[in-house]
C-alpha cells in the first residue's frame, strides 16, 4: 500500500479531512517533530501549562503535538489550535502511547501517574520528571532539577525561588521563555451562556462587572478569603466604584455564597454554584475585573486576559503571572507561605483587609 503513514493528516481508522487516497493526494505533509506533553491535573495547573505551546512553535514550526490530560481538563484543550491531539487518561490512552515514539516527551507532572507514564514512553528525548528504577520522583534531563528542587525544599521554594510557573516549565523544556501567555480558545457554548447570563441579570457590556470568586476546591480549603471580608467588599464596591458584583462558585461553595447572598441581598448577583465548567468560564469572560485566591477561577480569569486581583496566603505568589492586569495581594504574616491543607487559624487569609483589596481593585480599572 502507498499509504503516507508519516502525515500529519493520516487517521487510520478513518479518512483523513481530504478524503483521498494516499497515491491520489497532493495534501501531504510530514507530521514533523512528534511532541507529547504530560499534563494530567488540576485543572488550573493544565490551563496554565497551555503557555508552553508558543515556545514549541518558536523552536519547531513543523510539529504534531498529543496532550494527555485527565478527562476533567479535557474541554481546556480539545479546541486549541495548537494541539493536533488530547487524549485522556485512561488504559486505551496508555496502551497506544506505550506502542509510539515520539521525538520529545514534555513529562510536567510530579504525580507518579502521568511521570510513571514518561518512563514508560519511547522516545529520543525526555524531559521534566520520570519515576526511577527505585521508584521515586526523579528530574529527567539537568535543565529540570531546579523545579524538581522546588519540591523537596522548603526555603527555596517559599523564600527563594522568584521564578514563574511559566519561566520554570520553559526551562525545563530547553525553550526561551518570551513572556508567552496561556491559550484558552472560547468554545461557542461558553460565549453564549455569558451572552444569555448577562441578558438574564440586565447586565450591559458597559457595565462596571466584578466577580467575587468565593472558594478554593477542595484540596487547599486554606486558600479561602473570609466571609466576612467577601461582605464588606462588595458593599465598597457598590457604594463607591457602582460596580455590579457576581458571586462566582462551585459545589463547595453554596452555603458560603447563600451566606453571603443573604446579607446583602440585591447588593450581589449569585451565579450559581452547579455550573459547568464551560458555563464558568462564561460567566467570567463577563467580568471587568476577578477577585479570588489562588485558584481554577484565577486561572480562567488569566487566560481569558480579565484584570485580577489575586489573595495569596498559604501558597506561592512568586510563581503566579497575572501579565500586567492586575494586583496580588500577598498575606505578610510570617509562617506563609505554608502549603497547608489545614489550618486551625488560617490568619494568613484573615489578614488580607477588605480595603487594601479594594484599594488593589481601584487602581486597576482606573488603568
């Protein structure tokens, strides 16, 4: 069979979009440098590791990138132009990488799953992190020890280390880190249900609209702002900047907002708390400006380019890029950061003062 294996078109279980014959074909074109990345989760982490596409097509303008993801973050990438395939994580996933080669695998994971996965994997290069023959995490290539390093040390990674998530990744990688910024590609659904919602709640495209992103998830419940805090900056917001103020949330956070909701009634629109994750990121592509901790919602606020104001106490604000829009907010208590689950005090996030987040928030929409 003259069949051209090797183009970036080729299906094999199934036509190519030409619809041709290999032999009857002028469309061909070598898939080029064969990339895998191994990004499985959370779901922010995924979003934000999107940045490394940029600097892969700087350096290999002629490339087949697979993304294997867990199926929570498939959505983030499955429209990206810039991904010729996502896969999830699962056993028909595995069994057909174990079979492939690739030229460069990109392992970003300290999970022992996806670099369990990167051992695994044939490949000419490899790099970021593997699981050694004794069965411990272990950096890949010299340009991955650093942020291997980040998570063994404590002083260097809370005191010490002044790079980005994005710088760290690019040096890991080999690739020259040109402030490049994630890529999320708005999915029709998402677009239309931030239309809809903003029609729903007589919320105009001019509009001063703020949202207030309540939670953290369910891993670092210590990442969560105060009730109390979330109240009076909402009533600020309202008195002073006219701002319309959305609660923005997930499961975790419905008694919390229905809290809030409670004690400034019309001051807030609720935007629920059992949306997708593509209604979410509808709801804050209708935002001016997002307030939150670290988490997925910042993260979505970044990659749709919506100015932010980030609160950081138990986590590291060094390695956050906000891109020039917006502030961060940094607990100067002294024992933060920490990286604790759970905390009987949480003072680090208690610290952080409705007016100093307001001030933060004036100053940013006044740009």
């Amino acid at each position: 069979m003259d069949v051209k294996f090797d183009c970036r078109y080729f299906k094999g279980d199934k036509p190519c979009k030409f619809g041709r014959l290999c032999f009857r074909c002028n469309h061909y074109m070598h898939s080029g440098k064969k990339i895998l990345i191994i990004k499985l989760a959370a779901i922010g982490d995924v979003l934000r590791t999107t940045s490394i596409l940029t600097g892969l097509e700087r350096k290999y303008p002629q490339n087949h990138i697979t993304w294997v993801t867990n199926k929570e973050s498939y959505f983030l990438l499955e429209n990206n132009p810039q991904i010729d395939r996502v896969l999830t994580y699962d056993l028909d996933s595995i069994l057909c990488l174990l079979v492939e080669h690739f030229d460069l695998v990109l392992s970003f994971d300290k999970a022992f799953g996806g670099a369990s996965l990167a051992t695994l994997v044939k490949a000419k290069k490899k790099k970021g992190f593997g699981i050694h023959k004794n069965g411990y995490l272990y950096p890949l290539n010299p340009e991955s020890e650093y942020a291997f390093r980040l998570g063994i040390e404590d002083k260097l990674k809370f005191k010490q280390n002044k790079k980005t998530y994005q710088e760290l990744i690019y040096e890991m990688s080999g690739l020259d880190y040109k402030n490049d910024e994630y890529i999320l590609t708005l999915s029709e659904e998402s677009r239309k249900f931030g239309e809809d919602f903003l029609e729903k709640n007589k919320l105009k495209k001019g509009d001063l609209v703020i949202g207030l992103n309540t939670g953290s998830g369910e891993v670092f419940a210590t990442k969560k702002w105060t009730i109390d805090g979330f109240i009076k900056l909402a009533r600020m917001l309202n008195k002073k900047l006219a701002a319309r103020v959305l609660l923005l949330g997930g499961p975790n956070e419905i008694q919390r907002n229905k809290e809030i909701k409670a004690k400034l009634k019309t001051i807030v629109i609720d935007s629920g708390c059992h949306n997708s994750l593509k209604e979410f990121i509808g709801i804050i592509n209708c935002c001016s400006l997002v307030v939150s901790g670290d988490t997925l919602a910042m993260q979505v606020a970044i990659a749709l380019k919506k100015r932010v104001v980030a609160l950081f106490g138990p986590t590291c604000h060094q390695e956050v890029d906000l891109f020039g829009r917006g502030e961060k907010i940094v607990s100067d208590i002294s024992c933060a950061p920490c990286y604790r689950q759970n905390c009987d005090s949480v003072k680090c996030m208690k610290s952080i003062s409705p007016e100093e987040v307001f001030a933060a928030i004036k100053r940013s929409v006044s740009k």
